[in-house]
C-alpha cells in the first residue's frame, strides 16, 4: 500500500476527489495536508473521516519542516496537490496571500517532493522511480478569449488577476521541476468547477443561496461573461486518469464543453427553483446587475481534445444534467 499526499481536500474540489478515490482504489493510503483556512470545512468529508486508509493532517503546505516531516513518517509516493486560493475577488483585495499560498506553497511541496525521491537531476532513488507530482491549475492561466477559439495547452499563458498570475507562476514552476530535475510531474488546467460542496462565496452556490433566501441575486456587468462549465465528479475522473496514465511532463487541458454565459446560468437555476420550490412569483425577478468586477475576462473555453484522445477522458454530465444534480445537493443541505 502507497500513501500519497493530497493537499487542500477539505475545499471544493478536494472534498469530492478523496471520497471517490478512497471507493475506487484500496491500494492506496490518502494523507490529506489542509490548514482549514475559511474555505475548508471538514464537514465536506464527513463520510470519510473514519476510513482505514485516510489521515487528516492540519497544516500549511508553505510548512517545509511540516511537509518534510510528512513524507518521511508517511513515506510518501506521490502528491496530488489541490490546495490554493481560488477567488479572484478576494485576489483583487488581497493580492499577498494569492502569492504566499499558490507561489511559495507550490514551491515548498514540489521542492521537497524532490528532495524526498530523487538522488539527484533525472535520477529516482530506486524505490521512488515512479513517483508523481500532479499539480492542479486552472484554465485562467490562459488569459481571455474572443467570441471564437479555444484554450488549448499550447495556448501562451496571458493571466489577468492576481489570483490567475499566481497559479500561473506556480504552474511554470511545476513545470521547471520537471525540465531542470526530471521530475515526473503533469499538470491539469481545468474549466469553472460546479455541484455539490463548493464555497457559498462562488457564482452557482451564490445564485441558490441568494434565490432562496428571497434576496437580490448580483450577477457582474451585463451578464454576458461566458464560462465552460465542468462538473465536479467529471473533473475527479479527469484527474484520476492523468495522475495515473498521464505522460510525464505533460499538461492536460480538461474542460466540459459546456459553454454557458452568466445570463443563461442564473435564468436556468431560477427555472429549475420555480419548478422545485415555488413561492407564487419567478426567482428571475430576484436577478440584479451590478457593477462589473475589475479587469473581469470576457469568456474562456477549454479544448479537451488531448485528455478524450490520448487518455480516453471524457464527461458524464452536461451543464444541463448536472446543475439538476447539484440544486437538489444544495436544497438538501438547506433542508428544503
């Protein structure tokens, strides 16, 4: 049995990848490295807090004694690293903690990672040869898109936030690992996340939240930023096959092909919450427009070519399937 740490698992993302990696594979330990700050909840991972093969350890990953202290006490062999700062609004307030986190945090895991198998540049001690770094980043690295074309993973890094430039950076020095050190890493670069467990602060949980509790749901601008939206448990799935079978080295691009525009997301969860939870009058007069966010990117759209091709990826649900699934997650929790 191989323990592998896996960072930031109490947050969105994380907390749906660990249950269903735990279901499918028993071969492996799970050391989940979070520092709980006001994103994670460990209620996302009530069902797995007494698995045999899960740890929960709180902490930084900008900890290098900590981090060090974990791969030899859990002799790690491989690390899918989720954890960062994720809201470009909060980035636009506070830039510093962007580049603390997803910079010198990346920085702290990936070195020590390193360190931990490797003898010296491009040589595995022999019983870490095929250890892996998977780093997770997202499809805002690439900047903005027109009302045509798609990011692919030849696309030239072009970010526009604060949040964006620091996964950005972190991705380049993934990346660096693996051309000056050999180290086998792959990145994936991923389109908006959505369904069940995501933080209230997000765009969908805001737009449920907001139309339930019969208060002005804000959408930016005039509502025409457009998204390629991915279902969370799809994007798990992704991961799970590049970290795997994924080519050393490589990026991978996974994205829904569902692209969406504001608009027509808080219409449809309006239509689906008239259906489900009728209060005389259409949630859609709740729909507000208010000042757009600063230096807000037009629209992205992920090619996902590479990932269906080369691994055999591809998504179960539509934006239309799984918005169904993640209100009926969300009125459950409210206990609507």
């Amino acid at each position: 049995m191989k323990s592998i740490l896996v960072t930031g698992c109490a947050g969105f993302i994380g907390s749906n990848f660990v249950p269903y990696f735990l279901e499918k594979y028993s071969e492996y330990k799970v050391i989940n490295l979070d520092l709980l700050t006001y994103a994670g909840d460990l209620e996302n991972l009530k069902e797995i807090e007494n698995h045999p093969n899960y740890t929960f350890i709180e902490g930084d990953i900008r900890d290098r004694d900590l981090v060090e202290k974990l791969f030899k006490e859990h002799d790690i062999h491989g690390v899918i690293h989720f954890a960062a700062e994720s809201h470009v609004d909060n980035s636009i307030k506070n830039p510093g903690v962007f580049i603390e986190t997803n910079v010198n945090g990346t920085y702290t895991l990936v070195d020590v990672a390193k360190n931990y198998w490797m003898e010296k540049p491009f040589t595995y001690k022999e019983q870490y040869k095929n250890c892996r770094f998977h780093h997770i980043s997202t499809d805002e690295v690439y900047g903005t898109l027109g009302e045509a074309g798609l990011f692919t993973e030849t696309t030239p890094y072009a970010p526009n936030s604060p949040y964006s430039a620091s996964k950005a950076s972190s991705d380049m020095i993934v990346r660096s690992y693996h051309h000056t050190f050999g180290l086998n890493t792959v990145i994936t670069n991923c389109s908006n996340n959505y369904g069940p467990k995501q933080h209230d602060e997000k765009l969908i949980p805001t737009i449920i939240r907001k139309a339930l509790a019969n208060e002005s749901i804000p959408i930016y601008g005039d509502g025409k930023n457009i998204r390629d939206w991915l279902y969370v448990l799809d994007h798990c799935t992704g991961i799970d096959l590049a970290y795997h079978d994924g080519k050393s080295g490589e990026t991978y691009n996974i994205g829904g092909r569902n692209e969406r525009d504001n608009l027509y997301i808080v219409a449809k969860i309006c239509e689906i919450l008239d259906e489900k939870v009728p209060t005389g009058k259409s949630y859609k007069e709740l729909i507000t427009f208010v000042a757009d966010r600063a230096g807000h990117d037009r629209r992205y759209a992920i090619d996902a070519t590479k990932i269906e091709n080369e691994l055999g990826w591809k998504a179960d649900e539509n934006f239309e399937t799984g918005i169904l699934k993640t209100i009926e997650w969300y009125l459950e929790k409210y206990s609507i």
